[in-house]
C-alpha cells in the first residue's frame, strides 16, 4: 500500500532531538491490527513535553507524539472494527513508547480503541481528550469514594488546565460546589472559570509553601492535577473522611507531608491514571463524559483548532501556563 500522509517525527540526534512534519507511507507505521485515519488529536502537558524535549517523556525514537486520537478505521484484522468504525484512542503509552496521534495514518492495537461513543463527533471527543477523560475518572473516583453534592465544596487545582476545566464543568453540573485554585498571575482565568461553574476561587502564593502538616479544614473533596506542595496542602485542609483524587505531577512528583492527615483526619488519597485504565472503566467514563459534559460548556473549554505546523509554537505556552482549557490538533488529510 503506497498512501502517503503527514505526520509529526520527533528524532534523535545526538543529544538534541529533531521535530518536522514529515512524508511518510503506511509502511513506515508500527505494527498492530487496526490501521486508523486520524482526524484529530489534542496537545496535552505530556504532548508539550515530548515536543520541548523535557523530562523523559519520549522513551523510543523516532517518535510520533500525541497522547490521543480519535478517526476512522480503514483496515482491520480485529473482529471487533470494520472499516468506517469511529473509535477514540486514549492511554496506552501511544506518543511515549508507541506512536502517537499526530499523524494522518496510526497503526494500532485494537484493544487500545474505544468505539466513539453514541453523541459524539470526532472533533468533540478530542476537545474532550485525554485531559477530559482524566477528569471524569477523578470525578468517578471521588463519587466511588462517598463524596456527593451536598457534602461540602470540592477543590480542583490547576482549575484553568486541561483536566481542570473539565473537572470544574463536570461537578458543576452535578451540582457541587467547586472552588478553583490557579496559579499566581492567573487570576483572569476567574471569569472563565465561573462561567465553567466555578464559585470559589483560590490563587495565594501561600499554595507554593510547605503547610504544616494539619490546617483548618476547608474540602469535603478535591481533584488534585499538580501534586508537590499544593497537594501537601490540599491534604491538610481536607474534611474528615475527605478524598482527593490525584491525577497529576505537574509541579513535583514529592510529596512533602506526614501520616496525619491520614491518621488523624482519615483522609484517603486514590491515584488516577489514564493510560492503564482497563476498557470497561474507559466505556462508563466516556459514556459520563456524554452524559454530565455540557456542550455549552466544552465550547468555553476549547478555543480552536491548531494545526500540526502550530504544535511547536503553542507547546511552550502550555508548558508556561498560558494556555487554557483544551486545545485541538487537526490532523485530517
């Protein structure tokens, strides 16, 4: 087969790694049972990353970055897709250890697919992304946990990123009250973030200094896309019998607190993880994400659609925190 598309090809030389759009055919994809034409993907922080070159992100070069996808199935060996199947892939390592969603053409394992779910589009399930799906099993996990509307306000941090903006929209409309805490210098982001739902919004630069181990309780829940500092903190302000579902690493993989608020206040904190989450829990969250995600409030969450030429540009601004909300990758040929 000689189809020739574009895709974004990170490579390694030396110690510097090389970004370009390059010509590629379907040869050159690795293997797997699915071969999907991609229509969109979405930049996250592990996608900006990867691009930047930070961190460790990137395991195996060359490599085509982007976390997600979603598109259409043009060959299958699976029996579970046919050509002209809609699927959405998240998770999975694609875009860290196997090629990812900014290509035209991705090769694929066919359990790695979700089938796009009754109610979306291929544009809206990547304006809900990676980053939205995150948010709805952190939202999964505290219900899971015993935390519902009425039993106090629920935090979510780094409100005004990806996961956050969803994660604000999604308890809003379940009807919690949700305060949101951004960075400092981010306190514009507060209308956009009441207009998601939120009611209380928090931005001190007291959230970047070491709390003591136990402070006045202020959350009956809280979703946690940081960690470091600002998690110490959120648990030392949780409620008794508090949950906090943490998804992120963004300001440290440290955590830099003690037993007690475990102890004394029998606070529980559940990690979420997107990439190994087994596919029935992927199904019940992407049906969630139909379900409690407003249309009208994931048109506030995404700005636009980005082409793979402005990838490079805007991944340093969402390293920054100047980005946010959701951005789209359009990638269709």
């Amino acid at each position: 087969m000689s189809d020739t598309f574009k895709a974004l090809v990170l490579r390694q030389e030396g110690d510097k790694v090389r970004l370009a759009i390059e010509q590629l055919t379907v040869n050159d994809l690795p293997e797997g049972d699915v071969l999907v034409a991609v229509e969109y993907s979405s930049l996250n922080y592990k996608d900006a990353m990867a691009v930047m070159g930070a961190g460790k992100i990137v395991r195996e070069y060359p490599m085509v970055p982007g976390i997600d996808l979603a598109g259409t199935v043009l060959e299958s060996k699976s029996p579970f897709y046919k050509p002209g199947d809609k699927v959405v892939l998240t998770g999975w390592s694609v875009g860290e250890r196997y090629w990812g969603g900014y290509t035209q053409r991705a090769r694929v394992k066919s359990n790695w697919l979700v089938p796009l779910p009754e109610g979306l589009d291929t544009l809206r399930a990547m304006a809900i992304g990676t980053a939205g799906f995150t948010a709805m099993l952190c939202v999964m996990t505290l219900e899971e946990a015993g935390i519902q509307p009425g039993t106090g306000t629920i935090l979510v941090t780094g409100a005004a990123g990806g996961v956050g903006s969803v994660a604000v929209a999604v308890l809003s409309n379940l009807g919690y009250r949700v305060a949101a805490l951004t960075a400092p210098g981010q306190e514009h982001t507060h209308e956009y973030l009441e207009d998601l739902g939120a009611t209380d919004f928090i931005s001190g630069p007291e959230w970047s200094e070491q709390p003591r181990p136990l402070e006045t309780q202020r959350w009956a829940g809280a979703i946690d896309t940081v960690g470091g500092k600002v998690l110490a903190r959120v648990l030392a302000e949780m409620h008794y019998g508090g949950c906090v579902a943490n998804c992120g690493l963004a300001g440290s993989s440290d955590l830099p607190t003690t037993v007690m608020p475990f102890i004394l206040r029998a606070v529980s904190l559940r990690g979420v993880d997107s990439v190994m989450c087994p596919v029935p829990r992927r199904k019940t969250a992407w049906s969630r994400l139909v379900r409690d995600l407003p249309s009208e409030s994931l048109e506030k969450i995404t700005p636009g659609i980005i082409s793979l030429g402005d990838v490079p540009k805007y991944a340093p601004e969402l390293l920054a925190g100047n980005v946010r909300g959701r951005l789209v990758v359009g990638v269709r040929a």
